[in-house]
C-alpha cells in the first residue's frame, strides 16, 4: 500500500511505498557500484520470479519484450486512506506500476539495441501507456527509465517504468502554469516557439530528423542533459502515430549512443514529459528528457532547489556535435 504527502512549505508530493523497502538491489553501494551475481528476475528462465505478463511478444523463455506489474509498486490498487491529521495533506496512493523489459539479453542495454529494436519498445510503451491513461483514477502517466546504479536502478538487466497515478508532480503543476502564462500573452504554445528559437540559434542543436529536434536546453539542470521534441505539436505519447514513434526511435539511438561515448559505463535517466489529464491540449507539448548522471546533487541543491551544473550547455552541444 501506498500513501502520498504534501510538502506543506513547498507543495512537493512524496509518495511512500513501504513495501519498496525490501526490493532486490543488483549493486554494491560502496566503493565500486559492481553489479551483485545472483538470479536475474527479468531474463528468459525466470518468468515465474515476476507476475503474470501483461504483454508479452512471445512464449515464456523466448521473447524480445515482456511487461507486468512491478512487485513492488510505488503506487497500487490496494491502498487505503488513513489520514487523522487534518493540518496536513496526503492522498491514497493509488495506482499502476508496470515494468517494461526491452530486452532478454542481461548484459544489452537500450543504448546497445538497433533503432529498429528500440522502434519496437517504444511503440509496446505507447500501447501500454494509452492503456494505463485510460484506467479509472489515472490522470497522470509517467514513463521513466533508470540506467545503471548512479540513476536509481535496482534491477541491472535493462528495461523501463510506467507509473500511473491521481495526480502529476510539482515539475508539471510548473510547466502547466509556465506554459497556459505563455500561451495566454503570445497566443502560442511555449515548446513550439522554443524549437524555432533554437534553431535558429543553432548553438544547442545537436541532431534532427523530419519529426524530431535534439537540443541542450538552455538552462539545464544536469550536464549534457538533452530535449528530444516533436516538431510537430503532440501534447501526449499515446498521440503519436507510428511513424512519429520510428522518429522518435530513430534520433533517440544516436542521442543515448553519444550519452554513453561521454564516460564509459556512464548511468542516465530517459524521462518521458507528458501532459497531466485536464491540462490543456494547446498549451502543452510532449518531450523527452535525457539526464546523465555525472556527479551527484549535494547540500545547495537539496537546500535552495537551485542545481550547479559544471558543464555550461553551449560546451555541451559542441562535444556532442564533435562526436561522429
């Protein structure tokens, strides 16, 4: 069971997931984050250490990618409120947990598969998102993916989290308010005016295919952090085709291959931004973030909400324009 807290000075949501506390751990936290060799859950042979499947593109013991509900959801049906304390806020954390492996080689990542192969993870994370958003109680979707031990991951073999809940976070209820403000005064949707000025500019551009732009935001908060956008205004996954899917398949490859050439074995988070169930449609456009996890945050970032990032994004682009 799952319950959800309001940060009454900030406004920030913490869901607590007590079952979550007892959940495998694949890496040695000190000194050498080495993987731990055990019984993979997530490879062919294993099926019956996870729940039953809700997709699967083949028979147990030979398939490419399976899906089922996490063992140990951060939300869950089950949850029940309990709530005495009426000087704070908190909600039942209801929801749905799946996860998605992309692959049945333990030692491949998503960095290491083709576009085509990364084309057909996309599209089963679309149909499983569409399916998700359409749950009762769920307006938010939230696609994520942990690589290596620096970005969260528990499990070492590779795959994604979709999470589905009443309520988004503080990072949309600013975006959502960011972007109604902009559209409001200019008539135009933010993300749109943002690719045409980076374009323009030319100086955070690092790749761009007929639907997508890869960019270094402005500001961003992590080094080498990339935007990958439509250029097309979508506001959500499930509404992209599947030729937008392809697309997005193929500039993600490229993007995650030169993330991996800037440190070996560097770990990453993939976030998928999208839009939170009465938002509107004009105001908010769907994009992905890519954030390498190079150092870690510390004492000013837990303190003001304010990130330094060493790497200035101009810097950043050009490396990654470098790369062949």
């Amino acid at each position: 069971m799952s319950e959800i807290r309001q940060n009454i000075l900030t406004g920030e949501w913490t869901i607590y997931a007590s079952n979550r506390f007892g959940k495998p751990y694949d890496f040695k936290k000190h000194p050498t984050r080495e993987a731990v060799e055990r019984k993979c859950p997530f490879c062919p042979g294993s099926e019956q250490m996870t729940p039953k499947p809700v997709y699967t593109d083949g028979e147990d013991g030979n398939w490419t990618i399976r899906v089922f509900p996490n063992l140990y959801p951060a939300l869950s049906c089950d949850s029940v409120a309990d709530n005495d304390d009426r000087f704070y806020t908190s909600v039942c954390g209801n929801g749905h947990h799946e996860v998605v492996v992309d692959t049945p080689d333990h030692k491949l990542n998503i960095h290491d598969l083709s576009a085509e192969e990364i084309n057909k993870v996309l599209l089963v994370i679309r149909d499983r998102y569409a399916d998700m958003k359409n749950r009762d109680g769920v307006k938010y979707v939230q696609v994520f993916k942990n690589s290596g031990p620096e970005a969260g991951a528990s499990i070492n073999h590779s795959h994604w989290q979709i999470i589905g809940g009443g309520l988004g976070g503080l990072q949309q209820d600013v975006e959502r308010n960011n972007c109604d403000w902009y559209f409001d005064k200019n008539g135009r949707c933010l993300m749109c005016d943002m690719i045409r000025h980076e374009k323009k500019e030319g100086k955070r551009v690092v790749a761009e295919n007929e639907m997508f732009i890869a960019f270094v935001p402005y500001a961003s908060k992590a080094a080498f952090e990339l935007y990958i956008v439509p250029k097309e205004h979508i506001c959500g996954y499930e509404n992209m085709d599947d030729e937008h899917i392809k697309s997005l398949a193929f500039i993600l490859k490229p993007m995650l291959d030169k993330v991996q050439r800037l440190f070996k074995g560097l770990s990453y988070n993939i976030c998928f931004q999208d839009i939170v169930e009465g938002d509107r449609t004009e105001t908010r456009h769907w994009y992905a973030r890519i954030l390498p996890r190079i150092g870690t945050y510390a004492g000013y970032e837990f303190g003001t909400g304010t990130f330094i990032n060493p790497i200035i994004p101009e810097f950043a682009a050009d490396k990654y324009n470098e790369m062949e």
